[in-house]
C-alpha cells in the first residue's frame, strides 16, 4: 500500500484502475492499494451471520443520518478523520455488556440498592432490572438509574426472606441490542 497527499491525480480520483490497483481515501490520505480478490470458495455459517450483521450496521448508519439527535451524538463522539456515519456502524457491530450485578446492598426491604456494572462502545440506553422470588414469581420489574460507572436499581417492593431469589437484567445500547444476565441471590 502506497500513501500520498502530494500527487493531484491521487488525490482526486478514488476507484478501480482494471486490475491493478484501487485508489481511496483512508482517514483524509489518498491510498492506492492492490484490490482485493474475490474467492470461488462458498461462504461458512459464521462468514454469512457476519455479513448480514454488517449490512444491517450499514442500514443502521443510514437510519442515524434520518434521526438528528442520534447523528449528532455520533457526531461528537468521533475521531478526527472519522464520520458520524463510522460511528454508528462502530456502535452496532458492538453489543453492550454486563460486568457485574451487585446485590450486597439487597436484602428484599424497599429502598434497598441493587448495582450494575453494564457499559458499550458507545452509550448503555437502558438498564431493567426484574426480580423474582425463589418460587420464581415476579416481584418487581423497574428501570435503572445511571450513576457514574454504574447504573443502580432502587427496590420498590418487599421481597423477604430473599435467598433464593433472583435478579434479571436487560441492557440495551442504542442500536437496540439486548444483553441480559441474571443472578440467584
């Protein structure tokens, strides 16, 4: 790969020249590359899921353009030589997380604070929490507060003895992703 911002001709013209070579622009530097080669050999299950997961990225960045808030959040969010639209594909490819759930503040009294360790590449949307009994009734259900590093999740219903219990928690970024973990006390 060779780069070069001095020549005029590359660095006005992108494209494929027959079979030699391609010439595009990478971070604001005019590139020419060899082009990549096309191989005859079928596509694995994996090759396949990652392709449509791309093209559905791709369709997300489109979609970011239409909705000004979410462009603009990429828009800050980018590096230079980067665009909203890099972003966003960025953000897709990479679901959200769950480190940890932390119920040692938890003792099934209203009030009590149940803690979350979720991050993304880019934003965590939401964070719910839903706890059950040990018998596997629904308790409560509720949204999370973002607290610095962390989100937390304040009890609204009693719940006691609460051994036995378990804690779910969905995380959403926002591409829409769901990531979930669950915890038995």
């Amino acid at each position: 790969m060779s780069n070069t911002n001095q020549n005029v001709l590359a660095s006005t013209f992108k494209g494929k020249v027959g079979k030699q070579f391609v010439m595009k622009t990478v971070n604001g530097k005019s590139v020419i590359a060899i082009p990549p080669k096309k191989t005859s050999k079928p596509k694995t299950v994996n090759q396949e899921a990652a392709g449509r997961n791309f093209k559905e990225a791709i369709q997300y960045a489109k979609d970011s353009k239409l909705i000004p808030e979410r462009y603009a959040f990429y828009q800050s969010m980018t590096k230079p030589g980067q665009s909203a639209y890099t972003a966003a594909v960025k953000d897709f490819m990479k679901p959200a997380w769950i480190t940890s759930i932390d119920t040692n503040k938890y003792a099934g009294n209203v009030g009590d604070k149940i803690s979350i360790f979720a991050g993304d590449n880019f934003k965590v949307a939401s964070v719910t929490v839903t706890i059950n009994d040990a018998d596997g009734n629904l308790i409560e259900t509720g949204q999370a507060v973002q607290a610095d590093a962390l989100w937390v999740y304040t009890v609204t219903a009693a719940n006691t003895p609460p051994a036995g219990s378990s804690v779910f928690v969905l995380v959403y970024d926002l591409p829409g992703h769901p990531v979930t973990q669950s915890f038995t006390i």
